[in-house]
C-alpha cells in the first residue's frame, strides 16, 4: 500500500455529520426510553455487529472488570445486534440497532464517555457524533482516530498493546466539559469547513484532467 500510494498526494475529509441533531440536549434523560442509571459513569459502546473480534466488545469487557475492582460504579450500554448474552459483573444494558438519530443523539448524551476499542478503523462517524454531543471518546491509536482525539482535550487514546482500563480510568477521573469537547468537534465539522474541503479537493486541475478522461 506505501508502494502504490507513495508519490499520490492524499487528501482526509471527515463524512459529513448533522450538528444539528448530534449536540448537547440537556433534555436528554426526560427524552429517552431505555432506563439508564446516571447515578453510576455511563459507558457507551456502538457497533452494528459488536460480536465482530474487530470491534474489540471483549477487550471492553475486560477493561471494564478491572475498573469494577478499582471500585468505579459503571453502567454499560450496548447499541448493536448482540446475539450473544455476555458475562458481566456490573449492570448493562443492550439496546439493539438504533435508526433514529434523534434518539441516537441523545444516549450519547447520557453517556459519560463513548468507548471504541477497534482493532481496525478509519474515521469513524460514530466518533464525531459522540464528540458534537459533547461525549469525551476513549480508543485505541490506530487508524484515524488519532486526526479526531485530542489526547486529553476530548479524550484519551492508548496503545492497543497496553491495558484499555488504565485509559478508561484517565478518562472517567478527568473532568471534560461537553461544551469544550462540542467545540472541538464543531471546528472540524462544521458544514462550511467540510464543503471547503470537498471543493478544495474535486476543483484541483490535476483532478478535473484525470476524471474528463
């Protein structure tokens, strides 16, 4: 792949994400179906299959048991199509797949932090939706993910050889602010800096010659 792509000139332009529906609700608890203990930190985990070993459901499984002995009150909440019952000593919640975005926005508002710990990933969506709702993301340093979390600014990335539950821990202990963390999604996102992007790139003359052909 550095072969094929080494003298190409590369272009990153996260997809588009509605900021509109993707921000902070303070209204999001009364807004919600499913019962969440807030009174415990929220952790979020999305992923249409989660029992895909690259989603790493498991090693979020495990992170989360070291937690639980480190006397952290954890509430777990699975958005996907989990098949499989899973073992867990603290209290968690499966939701299934979720279409609505609306609804969608407001679980990552409930959460104390979103947790994606892909062995493999690009730039995920789910990613920025979390960030514009102010949710602080904790993963692993693989892929883009390291273009969309500012170590300690709205969250927290770690090696995927080391433990996850030491960067959970980091994160849980630290006091984010879902206004700062919006604002630093909204600066990238933003609708207007997107398009920029998009024409930036598709006006270029190298690309028009290539694709008149």
């Amino acid at each position: 792949m550095t072969t094929v792509f080494r003298n190409k000139q590369i272009s990153v332009i996260r997809n588009p994400v509605d900021s509109n529906i993707f921000n902070i609700n303070e209204n999001a608890k009364s807004n919600l179906e499913f019962k969440v203990d807030q009174t415990k930190s929220v952790i979020l985990f999305v992923a249409e299959n989660p029992e895909d070993e690259r989603k790493g459901l498991m090693k979020l499984l495990l992170a989360l048991e070291v937690l639980q002995s480190k006397k952290h009150e954890l509430f777990l909440m699975i958005i996907g199509n989990l098949k499989s019952n899973i073992i867990l000593n603290i209290p968690y919640l499966t939701t299934g797949i979720i279409q609505d975005e609306k609804k969608l926005a407001n679980i990552y508002n409930l959460a104390s932090l979103f947790v994606i710990p892909s062995l493999e990933d690009n730039l995920p969506n789910t990613v920025s939706e979390a960030l514009l709702c102010g949710t602080p993301v904790v993963g692993y340093d693989i892929g883009g993910l390291k273009e969309m979390v500012v170590q300690g600014v709205n969250g927290f990335l770690c090696n995927p050889i080391d433990e996850l539950a030491n960067t959970l821990n980091l994160c849980i202990n630290s006091n984010f602010s879902r206004k700062e963390v919006r604002k630093t999604a909204i600066e990238k996102l933003n609708d207007d800096i997107l398009l920029s992007q998009f024409l930036t790139v598709y006006d270029k003359p190298s690309f028009l010659a290539k694709t008149s052909h």
